[in-house]
C-alpha cells in the first residue's frame, strides 16, 4: 500500500485552502490583482509538493523549486499586506468586507512553517546526496525572503529578517 503523506503535503494543502478562504474576502480593487497572483502560487506550491513526493528519481529538483514558489508566495503575501488588501474594513451592518490581518498571520506563519519543512527536506537530500554538485546552493535558506535578499545584497540587512543567513564561503 502507499505510505503515509508527509507532514508538509498536509500542510501545503492547509495553506491552499486557507488562501482561498482568504481571497474571497478581499476587496473588489485587490480581488482581481493581488487575489489571482496568491491563488496562482498557493495552487503552485501544492503541485510541486505533490511532484516531490511522487516523482522520487527528481525529488532534489523539485523541493529546490518548493523552496522558491513558498518564497514567492510569502513574498506576495507580504505585497498583499503592503497595498492593502488584508485591511479590515466594514461593507456594512457588521459585515467584513477585507479578512483583516488574522488572516494574513494565519497564512504568514502556515508559510513560514512550510518553509522551514522546505529547507530540512532540502538538506536531507543534501545529506544524501553528498557535498559535490550540490545544485541547491542558490536557494534561499529555509524559504525565506530576508535571506534572499541577504544574498542578492539590496540593501536588506537582517533588520527583522527571518531565518538563517547565508555564510560567507
């Protein structure tokens, strides 16, 4: 029989169904702008889950490619909240109009967490794989944006940048 799915398979799929929870609720400005990018990549993330779990002989490829879509997605996350889209507002007697920023730290740290399962299930292949031709190196650590732009160098650093930072080698 099959084995039982890993733990961020569940919770790639939480993140999925809790981002489109979410977008429901935004605005009609946001809803046809930042609400198609964070749906897109939710639906990305979880397909390239599923292709890690499944696609055994690519695994390496496909958790190095998991770690960049749950940066993007934290990314667009993180947009979302700066033009406004998580704001919570009232469309009248008592009714929400915009999920309001519980959603959006529900979503930030199911992202973060997934993130964190990323960048193990990437050096354990690491581990496996041996210390020649590691083709992962250019990822960011563990899926977060500060560490990436620790890497890019623009400017961004570590004032609340989460996450390990790349050593110099």
């Amino acid at each position: 029989m099959n084995a039982p799915l890993p733990p961020i398979y569940r919770d790639c799929r939480r993140l999925l169904l809790r981002t489109e929870e979410v977008v429901r609720r935004f605005s009609r400005y946001h809803k046809y702008t930042g609400e198609a990018d964070l749906r897109q990549q939710a639906f990305t993330v979880m397909r390239r889950v599923h292709m890690a779990v499944y696609d055994r002989p690519q695994v390496a490829r496909h958790v190095q490619a998991l770690v960049w879509d749950v940066d993007a997605y934290k990314l667009t996350l993180q947009l979302a909240i700066d033009v406004g889209a998580f704001v919570h507002g009232l469309g009248g007697p008592g009714k929400p109009t915009s999920p309001g920023f519980a959603a959006f730290e529900t979503a930030a740290l199911l992202a973060a967490q997934i993130g964190k399962q990323c960048g193990g299930w990437q050096k354990s292949l690491r581990g496996l794989a041996g210390p020649a031709g590691d083709a992962s190196a250019g990822s960011p650590a563990g899926g977060s944006a500060g560490a990436l732009r620790a890497q890019v160098g623009t400017g961004a650093q570590g004032a609340g940048a989460a996450g390990p930072q790349p050593s110099a080698a």
